[in-house]
C-alpha cells in the first residue's frame, strides 16, 4: 500500500472515530501501516503489506515480553477502501 492510501485510511478514521490516538506508516516493511483508535480496550487497524491482510485488532489485558497482545476481530485479505469501510464497521463502539 502506498503512502497515500495510508493518508486516505487516516483521514477516514478521523471522520468517523475522533479519537486516531496514534498512527504510524512503514514503507521499508512492505507499506505496512497502523492506526489506533482511543477506546478502554484500546482497538487498532493494522495493514501487513508483507502478508498482505488488513486486521482490526483489541488490546488484550495479557503481556508478552513486556509488550500487550492483541486480539484479531476482524481480517480481509486486501486494504482497498472497500475493506477499509468495512473494518470501520467492526470497530466496538
């Protein structure tokens, strides 16, 4: 994924959730990218440009290595703005 479909995917979230805590683009991993939406669990949008799946993710009360583990909620095997929209959906509210 692009740099710029990061951006859209962003700017997205913010028209729906105000609360983009943190995001994050990785273009020497493959155009991964990452977005947190501030909620109790945390919940995040995570796109491995390696694998190439998108995921919305829950923060979990588990640690692993000093690192908390999150839980898959949702998965689509693409990061078009389809999928995007869709994962939108499966953010709890």
């Amino acid at each position: 994924m692009s740099e710029s479909q990061y951006k859209n995917a962003v700017a997205m979230f913010q028209r729906e959730f105000v609360d983009v805590e943190e995001s994050g683009y990785r273009n020497e991993v493959f155009g991964s990218w990452w977005l947190t939406v501030k909620s109790s669990p945390p919940i995040r949008l995570v796109w491995d440009g390696k694998e190439g799946w998108l995921v919305v993710q829950r923060q979990t009360d588990r640690m692993f290595n000093g690192m908390p583990v999150w839980e898959d909620l949702w998965r689509a095997f693409e990061a078009s703005e389809r999928a995007i929209a869709e994962a939108v959906t499966h953010i709890p509210r």
